[in-house]
C-alpha cells in the first residue's frame, strides 16, 4: 500500500532548503506488519545533493554505527519518508562531501594506533626485546654483502 504525498508537503520539500554539510535527522515508515508502520530516525551527514528539485531527487546521508559508516540514498519526493529535519548546519566549500569517508576511515586508524600505543606501558627497547625474531631479521637485512661471492663480509 503506497501512502499518498499531499501536494502541499510537495511543495515543502521543493523548497526544502537541505544542502551539503547540513545534519539532519530523517524519519523514515517502516512497515512493520501489512497496514502497520513505525517511525525510524537516521541521523546523519548530508554528503550529497543530487538531481535538484525534480522528480528524481535525492540526497546521501552519512551516519557511523558501532564504527561502521552507513550511508542511505534517499529518494527527496519518497513517501516513506515523514519528515526532514535539520539540525545543524555546517559551512562547507564543496558540493559533494565524498572525501569524508577516506578523512573518517584515516582518522579511525590514526586513533586505534594511538590506543596501542597508550595501551602498552612498555618502552620501545623492552617491545624490540619480547620481539626477538623481529629484531633478528633487521639485523640480518643491516648486515653488508659483497657482490661477486654473495656471502656476508667479515669484519
């Protein structure tokens, strides 16, 4: 059963003024049983607005779940959606905000670095001695070769 977009809430999102960098917060039906919908919020990032105010409109939302990035493509005019809001509004110089998944992906990597490095209260000398086969090979990669015999120089 499809539910119906009055034209008055056609002509609300039309001027919906959502761009990118905005936060919004989308209330989305879900059909629970046949006849029976709820209401679900994606809060996220708008990262991209495509197709202007035509039929085909839609804009990319961008939320992290439990360290995951989950991005949702919402049709503008859809009727399962019941509301737009928006909650922040952030000043960006692009139309497109593709380059958050990259800078969000480096900076989780940049922080589980840090907490390994935090975690462990041990000094540098004593990680390289609980790590002997480590250090071995880097002695072995240090140590010259000559080049007609192929055999390690004596010193």
């Amino acid at each position: 059963m499809a539910v119906k977009i009055s034209p008055v809430d056609m002509e609300s999102r039309k001027n919906l003024d959502l761009r990118p960098g905005d936060t919004v917060r989308v209330w989305q039906k879900i059909e629970e049983e046949k006849g029976k919908y709820r209401l679900q919020a994606f809060e996220g990032l708008v990262l991209a607005r495509k197709h202007g105010v035509e039929a085909g409109a839609t804009f990319t939302v961008r939320r992290v779940l439990s360290g995951v990035g989950v991005e949702k493509i919402f049709p503008l005019y859809s009727p399962m959606i019941e509301k737009i809001e928006t909650l922040k509004r952030s000043r960006v110089r692009r139309a497109k905000l593709y380059y958050i998944r990259e800078k969000v992906a480096r900076e989780a990597r940049r922080q589980l670095r840090r907490t390994r490095l935090v975690g462990s209260s041990l000094s540098a000398e004593q990680v390289e001695a609980a790590r002997p086969e480590e250090a071995e090979s880097e002695a072995k990669k240090a140590e010259p070769v000559t080049a007609e015999t192929g055999t390690p120089e004596k010193k």
